[in-house]
C-alpha cells in the first residue's frame, strides 16, 4: 500500500472497517464475542468511529485537490 495515493489507502481502509462491521453484524445473534471483537477491531483501520473516516476521507480528497491546483 505504500505506493498507492492517499485517496485509494482511504478506501481500501473504508472497505476492510465496514466488511468487519458488517461480519460483526452477522455474527451478533450467533457468536456475541465475535461480534464485539470484529465492532473492536473494525475502529483500527476506520481510525475510529466511521464518521471520522468520512471526515478524514473529505480532508483528503480536498487536500489532494488543493495540491493538483
């Protein structure tokens, strides 16, 4: 991931977050502690809760303009 733009590592970081939310929520009927560990785990690559990714992605899609101007 090194020599992809900020952009790409922002939505490849989006896609594993909530791929382990959404397992997180398949599994909470049938396996409670998995379902916690993946909600725990999902925050590592979201950096967080997924409204800061959104917000992080945004301040990176500007300053990638910003810097193509």
């Amino acid at each position: 991931m090194a020599s992809c733009s900020p952009i790409k590592k922002q939505i490849i970081r989006g896609i594993v977050g909530v791929g382990l939310l959404v397992a997180a929520a398949f599994a909470f009927k049938t396996n409670f502690e998995l379902s916690v560990l993946l909600v725990a785990l999902s925050l590592f690559p979201l950096k967080g809760c997924p409204a800061c990714w959104i917000v992080e992605t945004c301040e990176v899609v500007d300053k990638s303009k910003r810097d193509k101007k």
